[in-house]
C-alpha cells in the first residue's frame, strides 16, 4: 500500500526495514518506482531526534524513453521516523510502501 511522504508515518525505528519509492518525474512526468532501497539505521546513541538522523542518497534514474533524468533520493531515518527529499518533486507526489 502507497503512503504519502508528507505523512511521515515511522518505517522502523531500528532501521530494519527496505521500501520501495514511487514519485514523479520533474523532467517528463511520468511515475517511477524504485527497487526495494534500504533505510539507513538512526543512530541509536544520539540523544535526541535531530542527532539520530542517518542519511544516505541513492540515485535513480528514469528509464522513461528518451528521458534518462537521474534523481538523488536524499533518505533520512531518525527517532522521528524516515522521510525523503528529492530535488524539484513536491512532496505530494512522493510516496513509499514496506516491502
Ligand atoms: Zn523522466
């Protein structure tokens, strides 16, 4: 089941989890889902939200004919919960499952 980005429901606190992405081509508009991507585990020994964030980009790249646009899916995962930002898709069109 897809769910919005902007819902920021936590994937898995401990990081365990893979999920697959689904967004918006800001080049030629069609979706793209991604392969199961890993999140990257928070930092248990951090001592608060902001500090337990653990980042990790991952690159995608349309396979839309004719279009090959790559985007950086910037993932972080921290006490708060998992969230992605990629460059020039709006969040509403950003959305993720559990595998
Ligand atoms: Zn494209």
């Amino acid at each position: 089941m897809w769910t919005n980005i902007k819902d920021q429901s936590i994937v898995s606190p401990t990081g365990d989890g893979s999920v697959e992405f689904k967004f918006k081509c800001s080049q030629c508009g069609s979706d793209i889902v991604t392969n199961s991507i890993n999140i990257p585990e928070p930092n248990m020994m951090a001592d608060n939200s902001s500090e337990s964030e653990v980042c990790r980009v991952k690159t995608v790249v349309c396979d839309t004919d004719q279009c090959n646009e790559e985007h950086d899916l910037n993932i972080s995962n921290g006490f708060g919960g998992m969230y992605v930002n990629i460059d020039d898709v709006n969040e509403e069109d950003i959305y993720y499952q559990s595998i």
